[in-house]
C-alpha cells in the first residue's frame, strides 16, 4: 500500500525549481563534533574500563601489592532503523513541475522534486536522530539516549545530581552555575569538558549575557561558542527543555555501521521490476549510543529513579 500522499498546489508558469519545507531540527550533536562517534560497530562493542585503587603507598624494603584492580565493561550496541515510503508517480501529474515527468506514460518523478525528497528525507532522519540520541527511550524508531539511561543508572553518584527547574534569563547564570560546581575536581579544566544544554537554556543565556552587558569577543568567529566558569557551552538541540548533563565528549559513545549509511537515501522506480507506477524511498542504517564513566557525568533536570538526589 502506497505511503498517502496530499498535493496542494497550483501551476502559474514555469517553476522556479525550488522547494522550500521548514527549517528542521538540525542533528547539530554529532555534525559540531559533541561526542564521540565509534563506527563499524556491525553487532555490539564492548568497552573495558580500568580502575585502579591505592596506588600510591609508602616505601618499604619488600614488594607489596599497591593497589585493587577493577575490570567493568559498557556495552554499545546499535539498533538497526529503516525508512520505506512508497509514492505513486500518478499523484504528481498535476503538480506544477509534472512536465519534468516526460511526455511518455512510463513517467518518472520530477527530477527537482527526487532531489527535495532526497534531502527532506534526510534531514528528517537527522531530527530524529538527534533526538532519540538525547531522549529516545526504546520502541520503535528508537533507542535508549543519553537521559534514558543516566535516569536508570544507579551508579550515579548523587552528589552528581542536579535538581532541576524552569530556566530563565533571571536565573540561568545561577542554575549553570550549580552543574559547575558538582563537576568532579578531576574533571574541571579538561579542554573537551563541556555542559550540554538544552535550546531554552542556550537561548535564556545568550539573552543573560545581552542583559548584562557583555559583548560576545567571538564576533569573528562562531557565536554559538560561549564559557560559564571555564567551562564550554554546548547546545544540544535533541535534549529536553530544562536539561542539562556535563562530561568530556569522549565519555559520550554514538556507535554506528558504517557512518555513510545515515547519509545515503535510495529512489527505487518500481516500474522495470512489478510494472507499477510507485517510486520506494529507501534507508537503512544502525545507531545507539553510550557512555563510559558514569561518575564523570553530572546530570541537571534529569530524574534517576534508580538513585534519587
């Protein structure tokens, strides 16, 4: 059964050859380099962590075991996903760019049309993307993201918990500040340390620092770039309003196949294969993610039910 389709449009001479669609929610976590991406995961990875405890002790004359070795592992295992729309060329015969369609009866979708489709789609899958990476919970379409599984993990230490609220302009300096103050000591003043935020965070900041005063030093450079106490900004468009988590972006884990497969939509006309007058819509790729130290992580807004603050 065709994907249904609904046209709305009229025909006022020659098409300009362009479409526009609202703007999409872009997968900015991965595209600005937020996280680590491990590809060529075709099943599961397993990741050993390593502590060491005591270390350190005080000289003697005999050799004398130093320290407690801890071996745990993290296990990243992406889900496979898929995209299959199915749309007949008949519905497009009385659009405005149907002459692009041929004269002939063996028609073939309009070529500006196939490359909108190619990229809407793609976008899409970007949005969603993002979005299940930050708050996915497992279902279909989906994956476990970042806040599902910080909110399930009872190995969060809670000093590491930040109770959350409504973040405004008015308080958004103080409510940073408080993810600032419960990152580790280890942690604080590692370049690759950042506070990811949600967009209402990131927005009531700018408007905090306009507020105050504050000219933005980078006006050369990306705007988006900001600090709180040494500490780098990151705004994760797929987080949820009023959240925010802190950590090294190598502690964060986006494990695919092959990273090209989340960038590759097919256009199958069906006409040479069943005779039918439908063009398929084709993706496949594979997406999880994972963390590593959960006690380098400090969550802000996220609940953990297995550990309340």
């Amino acid at each position: 059964m065709a994907t249904t389709t609904s046209i709305t449009t009229t025909y006022a001479g020659e098409s300009a050859g362009k479409y526009i669609s609202a703007a999409l929610l872009a997968g900015n976590t991965i595209a600005n380099g937020g996280l680590t991406v491990r590809p060529n995961v075709k099943f599961k990875e397993v990741v050993k962590r390593l502590e060491l405890d005591g270390i350190v002790k005080d000289g003697s004359c005999d050799f004398t075991d130093t320290s407690t070795l801890t071996l745990t592992e993290r296990i990243l295992e992406p889900k496979e996903l898929q995209v299959n729309l199915e749309l007949c060329k008949k519905d497009f015969r009385s659009d405005w760019d149907a002459i692009q369609m041929g004269y002939s009866a063996f028609d073939t979708l309009p070529s500006s049309f196939q490359d909108y489709l190619i990229g809407y789609v793609a976008g899409k899958v970007a949005q969603k993307n993002e979005q299940n990476l930050w708050v996915g919970a497992a279902g279909a379409g989906s994956f476990d993201g970042f806040s599902t599984l910080l909110a399930a993990d009872a190995d969060l230490p809670a000093a590491n918990e930040v109770t959350g609220t409504s973040v405004t302009a008015a308080n958004v300096v103080a409510e940073m500040g408080k993810v600032v103050d419960a990152i580790p000591s280890a942690l604080y003043g590692r370049e690759d340390l950042h506070i990811y935020v949600a967009q209402n965070v990131f927005r009531a900041y700018k408007r905090a620092l306009g507020v105050a005063g504050y000219v933005d030093k980078f006006n050369n450079q990306d705007i988006n770039i900001q600090y709180i106490d040494g500490v780098k900004i990151f705004m994760a468009n797929g987080l949820a309003s009023d959240t925010m988590v802190a950590t090294t972006k190598d502690n964060l884990w986006f494990g695919t196949g092959l990273t090209s497969d989340s960038q590759e939509v097919k256009l199958l006309d069906m006409a040479d294969l069943d005779g039918s007058q439908n063009v398929r819509v084709i993706m496949r790729f594979t997406a999880g993610v994972q963390y590593g130290i959960i006690e380098d992580i400090v969550t802000y807004g996220i609940p953990n039910a297995a550990n309340p603050a």
